[in-house]
C-alpha cells in the first residue's frame, strides 16, 4: 500500500517541500497534485502531478469523496473502501 502522507514531494525550483491541495480520481489512477506554497514559484509553473495506482492508495481510501482543498482526515472514517480486501 501506497500511503501519500508518507512521501514528501520538493521542488526542484526552489528546494522547498510542496503542499497538497488538490486530489482527483481518474480511472485506475489517484492523481495528487502538489504545488508550491511560498512567494517565488508560480504554481502554475512548479506544480506536480503524482498519480498512485488505486488499488495501492491507501489514503484514498479513507476517504473517497476528499477533492483535496482542506484538511484531510477530518471527516470519513474507516468504514470506507476496503473492496479487495
Ligand atoms: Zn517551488
């Protein structure tokens, strides 16, 4: 299992960490996008696409409905998404 939280995405731009803001599932795939948070880099520019096999996404799965935007782990518990399993 694939838990996003775990990995820490840098910009190559300006060595800084990248926040998580948006999710979207996309077929097979969970697309994480990542932009960063600081006055120098423009997000439009810098942004990253990670995109995790669904089958493998761990924090997906706890909450499917997340679209990214807040805080995730507020809400969803973990009666959510254990098909396969
Ligand atoms: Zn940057």
């Amino acid at each position: 299992m694939i838990n996003i939280r775990d990995i820490s995405i840098k910009c190559g731009h300006c060595g800084g960490y990248q926040t998580l803001c948006a999710y979207e599932p996309r077929g097979e795939w969970n697309v994480y996008t990542y932009e960063c948070e600081n006055d120098r880099c423009d997000p439009a520019v810098t942004r990253t696409l990670v995109e995790v096999p669904r089958e493998l996404d761990e924090f997906a799965r706890r909450d499917p409905n997340w679209r990214g935007g807040g805080r995730h782990g507020a809400e969803g518990g973990p009666e959510a998404g254990n098909e396969g399993n």
